[in-house]
C-alpha cells in the first residue's frame, strides 16, 4: 500500500470543495495564494471534491512534487467539523481519515468485497 509519509511532518486539510481537474501546478498555487503556506515545505497538503468521495494530497519530496488521489467507492469522506478553511492534523488522523474514519467519532467505513471492475 503506498502512503504519503506522514511521520514528523504537519497536515493541512482544506476544508472547502476544489475543481478535482487541478493538477499539481492549481494546488500549488492554491497553497500559496489562498493557504498561505509555501507549498515546497515538508507540509502535506490535503483537497476534495464537492461530492467527498476523492481526496487528493500534494506535497514536495526534495526534487518534485507528489500528487496522491483516491477515490471511494460507495463512502464518503468525514471532514472535520471545524471553524475555518483549513484544519491541522497528525499524521496518525489523516491516516484514519484515509482508512475511512470519521475523526470526529472514530468510525470506519465498511469494507467492500469486490473481485472485478467489470
């Protein structure tokens, strides 16, 4: 399973909606211009869509950028309930947000038995 490293660094989750057509260049800018962070930190940087069921992650790794995506299948993801745009979290709280946790109580999503795309 691939993961972003998440241990000694800090996490933003950006709270409001984002077009996920952007690429690396669009939330780059938009860490800089709206987040007002310098997207070439160590920082992990955490985006979805309108409808919660895509995540997308940027951060810098020494030479470039990484762009991390995922897309449930019937779930949704729990933001937080919090005041502002934009929300601090551990590295341990994005992996349970990632696994499907509501990191407000701490509640999974259900697994899901596929065996094709077809």
């Amino acid at each position: 399973m691939m993961r972003p490293p998440v241990d000694g660094v800090e996490v933003f989750l950006y709270k409001p909606p984002i077009d996920m057509r952007k690429s690396i260049n669009g939330l780059a800018l938009l860490v800089e211009g709206v987040l007002q962070h310098n997207p070439f930190s160590t920082h992990l940087f955490v985006f979805r869509n309108r409808a919660r069921d895509k995540v997308k992650i940027l951060y810098w790794e020494s030479s470039g950028f990484v762009l991390w995506y995922k897309r449930l299948e019937q779930a949704r993801f729990t933001w937080p309930r919090t005041d502002g745009d934009v929300v601090a979290l551990s590295g341990q709280q994005l992996n349970w947000l990632l696994d499907g946790y509501d990191i407000n109580r701490l509640q999974p999503h259900a697994a899901l038995p596929y065996s094709s795309v077809a």
